[in-house]
C-alpha cells in the first residue's frame, strides 16, 4: 500500500493489491497464496473457500485497488465478501482492477456483495477474465445507484472474458450519466443492475444452451461462445438478487451446476 501526496488532513490516495492463488496437492484444492493490503484483505473461510473483508473505507477517488486471482488447472476456488462495497468521492477517479486466470479443468465461483456508488464519486471497475477452454465460472457482478435516497455518482464497468484466447464476452456499463441513467431504453427507473456469467463444463453442453429465456426484470442469453449471460434489472438490491439467483439456476440447469 503506498499513499500518494495529498494535503494534510485530506484523503491520501491508495494503491493496494490482494491476491488468491491456488493448487492442486494429492488430488485436492491448496489455497497456496493469500495476500491482502489494507483495505483488501482476504480471510480464507473454507478449504477452498475465501472471503474479502474491508479493513479501510473505500475505495476513495484516487484510489487504485487490484485483485488478483489464480485457479490453477484441476482445483476450485469460491470467492465471497462480507459486506457491500461502497465506493465514496474523492479527489479524481477510484479504479478497481479484478484479473482472473482460470486453468484447464478448474472453476471459479466469483459471487461478491454489490458495489454502491455514494453521491459525487467517479469509479472505474475493470474486470479481466481468461478462461481455459474447460474451465468453469459463475461470475456475479451487482451494482447499486447510490444509497437510499440519493443519486448515484459516476461508474464506468468493462468485463473482458476470453476463453481459449478467443474473446468471449465484452461488456460495458456505464452509471450516472442522467440522460442514460433515466432513459426507458437503458435503465429507467431501475436503481440496481447485475450480470451473471456462467460457463459450461462441456461443449456439449454449451450447444444444448441456444434459447433466451426471459422473465419478469431478468433476461437468460445465450452467448455465441461457451456460457450464458443473466442480466438484470431492479429496484433494489433485494429484488436484483432474486432475479439474478433465477436467472441463474435456469442457465446453471442447461449448463450444469457449477
């Protein structure tokens, strides 16, 4: 963690990395590597199983916050958070960066709590993917317009999925433009929106996946690679999880359970 110049009593900006390595020993999961910085700090809560816990506020803007996952080939890895992320103002933008190696014959199930964006903060969420062509992954990703009451600040999200190097899912989102954000074409008078990307065990199974299904806020798309897109829209946090948790025990019944 290295706190960048900043005036006295003013937020100093933050640069921290955490990272999850694991490893295949007599035929079982290791997690082999747990590093955390403050305020990204892992607690691993299952054999192979970890939790993030925030042991600062933040991200603040300025910050530059980056996890780190490795799931080596045969082995399984579940990561969790404790609580929400709530993303504050600050001086310039926050940035968080998730990279995520999946190996041949592995899966990840990457469920944390909603990033909230509070009033007057600009964030960036980057997520970059690679999967093997046999690996697994549920990856849930959930974000809130503000706390009770108020506007969102300024998000930019970017998901980058590849799978055996070819490109498999690119996605943006952006939140807290008020021309977007209103508009009945892109959220309305939603105030959450959430994505799940699952990927088969199989090719076989992939092929079986080729029809939407659609229900009440939610939409389960095939994509033109391995896996399916759920994504969602909804009043709150509550309602988003449920529709997300059905879209994703639809695909997750085409695919496989992960």
């Amino acid at each position: 963690m290295r706190p960048s110049d900043a005036l006295p009593g003013a937020h100093r900006a933050m640069r921290a990395r955490a990272a999850v390595a694991t490893r295949l020993a007599d035929g079982r999961t290791v997690i082999s590597r747990l590093a955390s910085a403050p305020p990204l700090t892992f607690r691993q809560t299952g054999a192979r199983t970890v939790h993030l816990v925030s042991t600062a506020a933040g991200p603040l803007g300025g910050d530059h916050l980056e996890l780190d996952l490795d799931v080596a080939p045969g082995t399984s890895l579940e990561v969790a958070s404790v609580a929400s992320t709530l993303v504050l103002p600050g001086r310039g933008s926050s940035h968080m960066l998730i990279t995520a190696r999946v190996g041949a014959g592995a899966s990840l199930r990457f469920t944390p709590e909603p990033t909230v964006l509070a009033a007057g903060c600009s964030h960036r969420l980057t997520v970059r993917l690679t999967l093997a062509a046999d690996a697994r992954v549920l990856w849930r990703e959930e974000i809130v317009f503000g706390r009770y009451g108020e506007r969102p600040g300024r998000c930019h999200a970017r998901f980058d999925a590849t799978c055996d190097g070819r490109p498999l899912l690119r996605q943006e989102h952006v939140v807290g433009d008020p021309a977007l954000d209103t508009s009945s074409a892109i959220y309305g008078t939603a105030r959450c929106v959430g994505t799940t990307l699952i990927t088969p065990a199989s090719a076989t199974s992939a092929t079986a996946a080729r029809q939407a299904v659609i229900g009440d806020g939610v939409a389960v798309l095939p994509l033109a690679g391995p896996g399916i897109l759920v994504s969602a829209l909804a009043a709150d946090a509550v309602d988003l999880r449920g529709r997300l948790e059905w879209g994703e025990s639809r695909a997750s019944g085409l695919l496989g359970a992960l």
